[in-house]
C-alpha cells in the first residue's frame, strides 16, 4: 500500500487504468472505475518492488525527464507542482442529455536511478540529478459519461474518487486540502449555469464557466492533432481510419451533434466561427423516439433501430412511381422520398407499428438530415473535410452510415463524412484544456499511448454491486459475471463483417434478424500521456512509416491472430501463475486474466476497429498489457533466469570456436548463431512444443546446423562487403550500431552478445536496445547489465567494453585478470527502447534510446516481433540488417513465400 | 367522399378573378389557335382537357370546362366578355369560354378520384367541342409518381391512358406559368402580413422552386423547360402528417395543421433558455427563445405521448419541418447566388403557420437577406403544369406573353382559399 511518503515513478503504474466506456456510465462501470482508481492507489512500489519501471507504457523515470530538458529547443510539457494545479484535473462538460467529466490522474516523479542508467547519461553528458523539482506531465486522462438526468450520480462519482480534490486520495499528499477551501472546476455545457448551485451544495465546488464553443473546438483541434488514428470515414458498413496531416488540418467543419447540433467552421486553433446548426438532433431522435416507442433510454432506442425495417413507415420512391426509380434525377426506387410518410396513407395507428421501425426511420431521418445540411455548409465555405461529434453518433454504424451516405450523396463523392473516436469529448476534453499549465497543448501524438483496460467490454451489464476498491474486488466482479452465466463479450451480438452497411437513404438490401453491436463499437480508452516518448529519429520518413507488417484489416489473417492469441492464453496463464508462485491469489489473477483477455479478443473479433486501428503489434502489447493489469508483472521471469543460465554456461565454449575462424568464416558463423539462437521464442507455439523435446543446447546445435545458405532471404554477401570489404579494401567501420534484441536466454546470450562482441572488436560502438518492460520471455533493459556482466566473465573484449559503457561498475571486482592498462575500449550500452510489448513501433520510443540513435550509423533489427511483424518494410536513413527465424507457418508463406524455420537476413544499406 | 375540394375557375385561367374588372389570363382558350388544319387540333382528338398530379399523398386533378352551356355566376360571364376584349385588342383569337377546375383526392383514396372523374364524365373526354369518338382511346396528361403506379388501374376503370409527364417539367411548367402569367402570384408572409409580390416576368430567371410535397424537391430554375433539381430532403408534408398522425391520431392533414396552429412548441421543444438556464447563448446569437432542439425536452420529463396536448405536439413537429425546410432552402438558394426562393407543394396550402415558420428559417439563417416567397396556387403546380402540356404546341408562350400586359390588379385573399 502506498504511504504517504512514497512516491509514484512517472508510470509507475504496473496495471492499467481503468476504462470509461462512451457510453453513459452504469453502475458497474463506474465500479470498474472505481476498481482502476483503487488499484492506482494499490500499485505503488511496495508491491512490485523487483520491477523498476512498469506501467502501461514504460517510460523513462526522471532521468528521462532530465534529458529531455537538455534539448533546449524542446518546449517540455511541464506541470508545476503546485496544489491548486493539481486540483484543477477535472473538467465537466454538462450537456442537456449527458454529462461527459475528463478527469485527468497524474503520476509522480520518482528517482530510480541503476549504474546502467547513471553511466548511460555519462556517457551522453546528460547531467545527472534533477533539472528541475517538479515531474513533468504524464499522466491519464479518462473519460467518463453519466446522463444528465441522473446528475446525482455523477456528483456521486466526483466525491468518491475526490476528483475535486485533485483526484488523488488526500492523505498521500503532504498538504492536506481542506474541504472547505473553494474549488474552481473548469465547466462548459449549459448545463454549466443550471447546476451551478448544486455542484457548489453538494461538492462546494465552483463551476468556472468556459464558453461551449470554444470548448468544442478546443477539443476537437487537440483529439486530431495528438491522437493519431483519431478520424475515421464509415461508409457501407466499413470503418477506415484516416491519417490527419497535423499542418494541413485546417480549415474544417465540426459537426457536433448533441441535443441539437451546431456546424462549426474551424480555421486554427481558437480561431473558429459557428456557422450554422439545426434543431433536428440527438435530442430530436431521443425525444420524439420516447414519445412513439415508449423507449427508456437512448440506448434502448438506438437498439431497437437495430432490428427495424424503415420501409414500413417510410414512404419510398419507388412506393410513389409504383417500384420503379426515378432515374431521372437520379432517385432509386429505395431512396426514401418522404420520412414517416407511409404513416399518413394507411388506417394504422401508432401501436400498428413495431417501435423498431419507428425508431430505425426516425433516426435515419435526423442522420440523413444532419449529413445533408452539414455538407451544404461545407461546401458553401470549400471545406473538404467534415468532422461529425458529439454523443449523437455513438459509434453507431447505422448513425454513421446514414450521416456518410447523405455527405457523400450530395457532393457526389467529393466530400468525406469522417467521424471522432472521442465524440461526445469534444467540450469536455476543451475545458479541460482551458486550464492552464495542464501542459496539453504542447504534447504530440508520440507522447500520447490509449490503453483499453479490462472493464471495456462490460459495458451494458447488469450486474450491480458496491463500488471497488482494488484489484481484489475488480476481480470478485468479475467472478460474479461467470457465477450468473453471463458470457463476457460486448453487450451486443453482431452479424459478420461487411453487413452493416446500408448506404444512408438506400434501403439495406438484407437486414436478416441479427443484432449488431453498434451502440458500443468503439471504445474510448485510457490516454496516457507519456511526454518522454519520442519518434525514431533515424526512420527514413516518419509521416509515411507504418509499423506493421501484417494488415489486420483482412479478416481472414485478424481471425487467424486472434486464434493464435486464444489457443496461447492457456498455457501463458499457466506460466504466469506459476511466476508467481502458482498461489491461491495468483490463480484467481490468472483466471481473472484470462476471461479479461478472452473479452477483449471476443470484442475485437466482433469489431476489429473497437479499440482504434488494430495492427499486429497492438494486439501482442494488448495481451502484455492485460497481464500486468492483473499484476503480473514478469511471466516468464523463472524460465528468462534458467535459460540465460544455461545459455551463460555454454558461452565460453562458444566464443573459444569462434575465435579460431578466420574473419569471413567468423561473421558468417555469427549471423548462423543470432538465427538460429532465435529459434528460442516462447511466443512461437511450434517452438514451444520443440522444447519439450530436448535441452536449450541440443536445441541450439541443431538448430544451427540446419543454418544454410542460401537463405530465403539472403543479402548476408552484401552485409559482409560492408563489413570486410569488397576484396582487399577495408571500409571504415560503423561508429555506432543499435542492437535491438529480442529473447532471453540463447538468444541474446549465444546470438546477439558473440554479434556485439564482434562489432565491439572491430571499433564500433554497441548500444543494446531492449524492452522497458518485460513482454514474453524479451529480455528487458533491466536485466541485461547482469547478462552482459556475467558474460563478461568469461570475455575480455565485452568485459572492457562493458566497463567503458558502465555497465560493470559493481561487477568490477569479480573480474580476475585485471587487464587495466589495456587501451580504452569502445563502449558496450545497454537503453530501453520505451515499450512491453514484443513488437516495436518506432513513431514511440524512450527519449533514451533516441538520445542515443544519434550517433549511430548501423541498426540491427532482431527477431520475429521487431523485425517482421513490425518493420520489416521499414526504411532507416542508415545501414538496417534484420534478422529474424519465421517461426510461423502462416507467417513465412504470407511474407516471404517460404515455410517454417525459413530465415530472413535482410541487409539495408543507406542510400 | 368527392373531392377534397373542387373549386372552380373561371374560363381557363387558373385565377380566381371575381372582383377583377380588368380581365385576366386564361388558359387554353385558343387551342385552335394554328387553324384547323393545325395538328395540334388533329392531336387533341385524343387528349382530354383534364390534367394529374398522383402524388404519394394527394391526387391532384385540374380540368377544363366549357363555359357556354353553363349557368356560372355573373361574374363569369363578365370576365368571358373582358377576355373577348384583350384578345380582341392584341390578337384575333378565338377565345373559349370555360372553367379550369382544380380538385384533390387522398391518394389512399383513390376510387374516390376515378367515381369523381366519371362522374363528370371527364374520362369521355369532357370536351364539348371535341367530336372525338367515345371508343376512341382517351388519353390524359398525368404527372407524380401515381401516374407510374395507378396507369393500369386507370386504364381498366376508365379506359383511359394516362400520358406520363415528367414530374419535374410540369411543376416547373406551372411555377413558370403562374408566376408570368399571374398577378400576385407570389406573396411573402411574415408575422402574420402577407404581402404580395411584383414579379417582373423578364426578372424572374433564376429562382428556387421548393416543392413541398410529400418529400421536398428544390428546383434551380433558369428558364422555361431550363431547370435542375439541385437538391431535396425526405422531410417534408408527408412526414408532418405521417408523424403528426402517429403522435396525435388526427384524421386528416387539414386537422392536424388546425391542431397546430393552437399549441405552443415551448412545451416540448429544448430551447436554448432551457440549456442555458433561461439566458442567451449571446455569442453567437441565439436567443433564449430559439429552439436548441426540437423534441428536446421530452427525453428529460417522465411524460408519456398521452401527457402531452396534442396541440403542443403539432406544433413542435411543423416548426421542426418548417424550419427544417426553410433552412435546406436557403442554403441551397445561398449556393446558386439566389435571391428568390419560392415555396409550395401542398404543405404549405396557405397555413400561416407553416408559412411563418419557414419565412423566418429563412430570414434567420440569411441574416434578413433572402425572403422565402409562396405561390398562391401552391399544391397544384405539377396538374397544372401537365395540364399546360398540352399546349406544347405552341400555345402557352403567347398565352403567357399576353397575361402580361394585364398584371395589375389586386387578388383577393378569399378567392385564394376557394381555389385550392
């Protein structure tokens, strides 16, 4: 538990926030809120001391803060520590249908400084000891929906996560803030003047009042400059993201429809006019829907739509000319000529109808509408781009299609419906930028990470019970999903891919009985904002580099991922419980786990595009994630220690053969090694069924004697031109090379390190680049300084090498032959490379690892998750070599045309 | 049940003209004008004088009768004799005596149209002056998606074919005709005063035609026969009445617009002051007042549908069609440069409140720089555009050209309702 003297790292969270759902906020949603503020509280060091840096996303503690700081021209996003600003992390946007709050946890500061890191910064001439007393801003923001109607509940909520008293519980700080002090929260909405008063009764809380639209915009501008994969277009059914140029954002209209809708025309930031707007909106289809169908909720009457058929109700074209079209002006037979107007010519009343159809008529009235005035306006001041928000839309495929359809109609495909994953934030997340200091404006869409913790896919449920407060209790919740038989998935069942599209006015060609899951298909996760994260700096072209390899979009290869990750989850929960000591309590996370993740893959298999767009790479860092947010920190902790132990052992043999070769033969050998050490990979089932068959060293001999050329990609003779030389030149060696590694055990002990050592040899700098957290059996940043200590045992080479890069400042003395008057060698480092997951996306790394990037003139690339699942086709402005076994079957046909065990050696040379 | 309504005009014109002294137009009183060896006669053999609109709501009939044999009042006569005189003094034309009848049916009631056409025995061509034999295949102009729809239906009860114009061409055809030929065809409305409109017939081109029926078609207008249907929206007269009868159980569209005209929208409809706690949205111009969102308020009151007066209901669902429309229009017409914009289609059939609300979208979102406009004989242009379609043989130019010089007086207001 966490004391009031203890510090939280920046990140240090080992699980993952919790989720606020889009959707207005049940009961049990707000438990599951709870659940994450609690498991915040509950996360501090004590509990998982033996990880340094944890968290979603690692990032780096203050020494990363202090290197960013030594970038003058950098502007970082700072927070001052003071209280007030602290207080000020929420902000309320009070419509006249929902209330949306974001509301904003932040991480403290804390110093974790390891011989690795301090000699890292040495060697950068990055000072060590803190620039500054305050942390810099990284945090989370969630979000979170409540009706209006029901406000109670969310003054409610305000009060038991102390969200007006700075979000955090009051006695982990060292200034208590009295209760009676006057807090100013920021508010917009005009719900803002009308409950003034209470929020100052019942929380003595004052609404600072922001203007709306200022707000929207403010919103709206941040959501698309920083979130990457923000906007989207869904036309027919299909979502598609679209990458919005942060310089050629402007001008756009926004759309917001709430209660009513208002049509903004956006020219830059705060500069912004509201142009038009109508009265025909959200609260238009809610009202009118309640008054026909007797409808509870929004929810409920977008539900209905679902199942509705509008021909009953609405009169169509074609039920006007008799089933046929009027080409003439281009109306099919199935465009609806008059909304509703069937009703006036059939001695039927209201309770004639089926309130699916009065509701699915009504809302493609009101979205077609929407679409229609809003593409005039756009075009009346040339603006190509239309953002539609605001909590209308919802996610809604129909809504969406419906609003597309119209704009697409009317500019005859020349202007682009596209909508925002955060609708429905837009004023609130604007407030919440009207503080000042918060640090926002300056943040970039590579500081930003959106998490989906477990409590995403709940939405909807039924289950109510007290509010919770840690994992223990998220847990019991969960549990009694299972107790009731209630199948953990998303609320609503779908038909397949492809069928949801209806084309706006066009009446579906077949609707069949299924439901969808429209009301809920996109999530809003967690943001956490990690300022030290930064891109790549040696990717060829950053704008156009795309991290994955594999394009989940298809469905065949999603469903095959997904099953992969599925048949997987058992035997990963075995190693994850036993890491932990196969406990009754490690169990229960275990299974707890394995529904969260059997959740999330369920919903993703439903709707790939749930949680943003989906690659590979997300997916992978999704399990990890999901792990650590039921505390497991290191899975596969005991098996990285037994291999790296086994491995270490049979090193010095090793590096005694390859010493006899003679250059050419050695680097060859070399390159055999790093392949066929990277047969080791717990996350490849074919290699983990090769395992039960024999030891780590059998495994690895074998392995390297089916090593032969010609691989099936094969530029290891270009490689070697540039190593040796073409004939009897000598080309200069590389000044730097990153190395980014991959497996424990074999692999970075018998592949990797004999590589580094080589390059060492040879003058080059070697930096190792490693995971910040453990994903898999990776081996992370923390654990190789002991690696390469203990290799260094047995290896003068690495031994200096490690010493000048600081890695042996304590192992130092376990060094028998003092060889101190050899000429400095070049250095051995090791950085993290600011992720956990087994992929890598270079647009998010450590400010570290692109501190050292700098310098550095070779990139090697190792391993399944790095190399091929993630950027394989990525272009470096320096010499790449990826180097990777395919150990997938599906994989090595798809990629390279080749089969299992295939190897890849892909020599890029700057060009 | 006959006719909604049947009103009848005298002597061809599609103008009510009672108090007028100075003579008017009329329509289709020189049909003979080429000769008799014209084929525009031969053709007429087989076309009888009536004209329809088959809308998805309402049926539409216009059609001519003679005047000579019939004992209309005095007022008739008068005009027939006046008429005489302004052909006389422009051309030697052979005037006819006659009325153009105007009529509308419940499309749902169809049967009633075609008891009512055989009654008058229109069907056998209702030409008096036409000796075309009564086996002979009659033909009638028809426009609307019906005339697609109920063609066969009209050939097995009637005998009668029913010659497709296009929809487009004919109300286009009858807004053209009427606001050229007719004085004070055009009015604006607003708060409650109606003011007539001078077209000059050399500056009508371009315009916005919006045509309110069950759906909405808006019209660029540019010429005779040169238009474009630019745009359109599915909310129209028909979803008034469609919802309306859903939430209110009215009978009839001519109840629920009554119904309307006595609520307050306030009732159910989110205004800005209810957001906003009672005050403006003053930044950017909305008042208290403005609708926020129509239907708003319902979702936030425990109300069912029974607890609200029907009246209220009504209200709020034209205001929300009116101001709907209205805005559709004016962008629209602010895309093509337009100053004019004229509404009508049979929503609109005089309802102060549908025309109120529609002039002030307009006057709204063009900050008072377009005025929405209507036409006096709203609801029938497309029957009278087809049935204008029989002068496609050269009439109608010279027919319009010589209403002109005749466009001063003053119509009244009541003939206007009698008419339509």
């Amino acid at each position: 538990m966490a004391g009031p003297a203890e510090n939280h790292v920046l990140g240090i969270n080992d699980t993952k926030e919790d989720t606020e759902e889009q959707t207005a906020i049940s009961e049990e949603e707000r438990n599951s809120a709870e659940t994450a503020e609690g498991r915040e509280k509950d996360m501090s060091p004590a509990s998982g001391s033996s990880i340094h840096r944890s968290g979603s996303r690692p990032q780096l503690d203050l020494s990363g803060a202090a290197i960013q700081g030594n970038f003058e021209e950098r502007d970082p996003a700072i927070l001052l520590p003071n209280q007030s600003d602290d207080i000020s992390h929420l902000a309320l946007d009070i419509g006249g249908s929902l209330i949306k709050l974001v509301y904003f946890s932040r991480h403290e500061d804390k110093r974790i400084e390891d011989k690795r890191k301090s000699s890292f910064k040495q060697r950068f001439g990055i000072p060590n000891g803190n620039r500054r007393s305050y942390p810099i801003l990284g945090g989370r923001l969630h979000f979170v929906k409540f009706e209006t109607s029901k406000i109670n509940e969310c003054l409610e909520f305000i009060k038991s996560k102390q969200l007006h008293r700075g979000g955090m519980n009051p006695r982990r700080w060292p200034v208590d803030i009295s209760p009676n002090e006057n807090v100013v929260v920021k508010a917009t909405g005009g719900g803002a003047y009308k409950f003034a008063d209470l929020f100052k009764e019942k929380l003595g809380v004052s609404l600072d009042k922001e203007d709306e639209m200022d707000c929207l915009v403010a919103g709206a501008n941040f959501l698309l400059k920083a979130i990457r994969h923000q906007a989207f277009t869904h036309m027919d059914g299909r979502k598609e993201f679209v990458l919005i140029d942060q310089n050629d954002l402007f001008p756009y209209l926004l759309v917001n429809i709430g209660s009513g809708v208002s049509m903004i025309k956006v020219d830059g930031d705060g500069n912004f006019q509201r142009v038009s707007g109508t009265n025909v909106g959200g609260g238009t289809y809610w009202g009118l829907g309640k008054l026909l169908t007797k409808c509870r909720s929004f929810d409920d009457l977008l539900e209905l739509s679902q199942r509705g058929d509008n021909r009953t109700i609405d009169m169509l074209v074609g039920d006007i000319y008799g089933g046929m079209e009027y080409s003439k002006i281009g109306l099919s037979a199935s465009t609806i000529a008059s909304s509703f107007g069937k009703a006036i010519s059939e001695n039927k009343e209201l309770k004639d109808y089926r309130p699916e159809d009065i509701s699915l008529s009504l809302l493609r009235m009101i979205s077609y509408n929407i679409g229609q005035i809003s593409y005039l306006n756009a075009l009346r001041f040339g603006l190509k781009r239309i953002f539609f928000g605001g909590f209308f839309i919802r996610g809604h495929a129909y809504t969406m299609d419906t609003i597309s359809f119209a704009v697409h109609f009317w500019s005859k495909g020349e202007a682009k419906a596209m909508f925002l994953r955060h609708e429905g934030f837009l004023g609130a997340l604007g407030a919440f930028m009207s503080y000042e200091k918060h640090g926002l404006d300056d943040l970039m869409v590579h500081q930003l990470v959106e998490r989906f913790p477990m409590g995403a896919p709940y939405v909807g449920g039924k289950i109510h019970g007290p509010p919770l407060g840690d994992l223990n209790e998220k847990i019991s919740w969960m549990e009694k999903f299972v107790q009731k038989g209630i199948e953990i998935t998303a609320p609503v069942p779908m038909t397949p891919l492809g069928t949801t599209g209806l084309g706006g006015f066009d009446v579906p060609s077949s609707r069949g009985d299924t439901l969808r899951s429209d009301a809920s298909n996109l999530n809003v996760g967690v943001l956490h904002l990690v300022p030290t994260l930064e891109v790549f700096p040696l990717l060829m072209d950053p704008k156009t580099y795309e991290p994955n390899t594999i394009d989940l979009s298809d469905h065949y290869e999603l469903e095959y991922w997904l099953t992969v990750l599925s048949e997987h989850l058992l035997d990963l929960v075995d190693k994850a419980v036993a890491s932990e000591g196969g406990t009754d309590d490690a169990k229960r996370r275990g299974d707890a786990f394995a529904r969260a993740f059997s959740a999330h893959l369920a919903r993703l298999r439903e709707e790939p595009a749930a949680y943003g767009k989906l690659g590979l790479a997300n997916l992978l860092e999704l399990r990890e994630e999901c792990l650590r947010e039921f505390q497991f920190t290191d899975a596969y902790r005991s098996i990285k220690q037994r291999e790296n132990e086994a491995s270490l052992a049979v090193l010095p043999d090793l590096l005694i053969e390859l010493d006899s070769m003679d250059e050419e033969a050695r680097l060859l050998t070399l390159i055999e090694g790093v392949l066929a050490a990277n047969i080791f990979d717990w996350g490849s089932r074919a290699c983990v069924e090769l395992y039960h068959k024999g030891t780590i060293i059998e495994i690895y001999r074998m392995s390297r004697k089916k090593m032969q050329r010609p691989w099936r990609v094969d530029d290891f003779d270009n490689f070697k031109e540039r190593m040796l030389g073409p004939g009897d030149k000598k080309l200069s060696p590389h000044k730097r090379a990153l190395l980014f590694v991959d497996n424990s055990g074999a692999d970075i002990v018998l592949g990797m390190l004999p590589l580094a050592r080589e390059l060492l040899r040879r003058g080059t700098e070697v930096v190792l680049v490693a995971n910040s957290l453990p994903a898999l059996n990776d081996v992370t940043a923390m654990e190789l300084p002991d690696i390469v200590a203990e290799a260094a045992k047995h290896c003068d080479i690495l031994r200096r090498a490690a010493e000048a890069g600081g890695l042996l400042v304590d192992a130092m003395v376990n060094i028998e032959d003092g060889l101190k008057e050899d000429s400095p060698s070049v250095p051995l480092m090791v950085v993290e490379n600011g992720c956990g997951s087994p992929c890598i996306d270079l647009r998010q790394v450590s400010s570290e690892l692109a501190t050292a990037a700098k310098g550095a003139d070779l990139i090697i690339l190792e391993g399944m998750g790095r190399a091929l699942h993630t950027n394989f086709n990525a272009q470096f402005k320096c010499d790449a070599l990826k180097l990777a076994m395919v150990k997938n079957q599906r994989l090595a046909e798809k990629l390279i045309k080749g089969n299992i065990y295939d190897c890849i050696c892909r020599y890029e040379p700057a060009s | 049940m006959a006719a909604l309504e049947a009103a009848p005009v005298q002597l061809g014109t599609t103008e009510a003209q009672l108090d007028n002294d100075q003579g008017e137009a009329r329509i289709g009183s020189n049909f003979d004008e080429r000769g008799p060896d014209s084929s525009a006669i031969s053709s007429f053999d087989h076309i009888s004088p009536w004209a329809l609109d088959i809308g998805g709501s309402l049926i539409k009939l216009v059609y001519f009768s003679r005047e000579d044999n019939c004992s209309e009042n005095d007022a008739m006569k008068r005009i027939a004799k006046k008429e005489g005189e302004v052909s006389n003094c422009s051309k030697n034309y052979r005037v006819l005596d006659g009325k153009l009848y105007f009529a509308k049916f419940e499309t749902s009631k169809i049967n009633e149209c075609l008891d009512f056409i055989q009654s008058k025995q229109l069907h056998r061509s209702g030409c008096r002056f036409q000796e075309a034999p009564v086996n002979n295949n009659t033909i009638v102009k028809a426009t609307g998606g019906g005339a697609y729809k109920f063609a066969d239906l009209f050939k097995e009860k009637l005998g009668v074919s029913l010659d497709k114009e296009d929809e487009m061409d004919c109300l286009v055809a009858g807004a053209n005709f009427l606001l050229k030929a007719v004085p004070h065809e055009a009015f604006t409305y607003m708060d409650g005063q109606k003011e007539f409109v001078q077209i000059n017939p050399n500056d009508l081109f371009p315009y916005l035609l919006v045509n309110i029926g069950s759906g909405v078609s808006m019209i660029k207008v540019d010429g005779d026969g040169k238009y474009e249907r630019v745009s359109g929206t599915c909310v129209g007269g028909g979803t008034f009445w469609g919802l309306g009868r859903l939430l209110t159980n009215c009978k009839s569209f001519d109840e629920l617009l009554e119904l309307s005209h006595r609520g307050n929208n306030r009732v159910i409809d989110m205004l800005v002051g209810d957001i906003f706690g009672g005050m403006d949205y003053a930044k950017i111009g909305l008042s208290a007042t403005a609708i926020a969102s129509s239907f708003g308020k319902a979702i936030s009151e425990n109300k069912e549908l029974e607890d609200y007066r029907p009246e209220d209901v009504g209200r709020s669902l034209l205001r929300l069609i009116s101001n709907n429309i209205g805005q559709i229009a004016y962008l629209n017409a602010l895309l093509f440069g337009f100053k004019r914009i004229f509404f009508g289609g049979f929503f609109i059939r005089g309802h102060e409140d549908a025309m109120d609300t529609i002039s002030v979208a307009v006057q709204f979102w063009s900050k008072g720089e377009a005025k929405a406009m209507f036409l006096s004989h709203e609801g029938f242009l497309g029957a009278l555009g087809a049935f204008k379609s029989f002068e496609k043989h050269g009439l109608g130019n010279l027919m319009a050209h010589h209403l002109v010089e005749h466009s001063s007086m003053a119509l009244p207001h009541v003939e206007l309702n009698t008419l339509c």
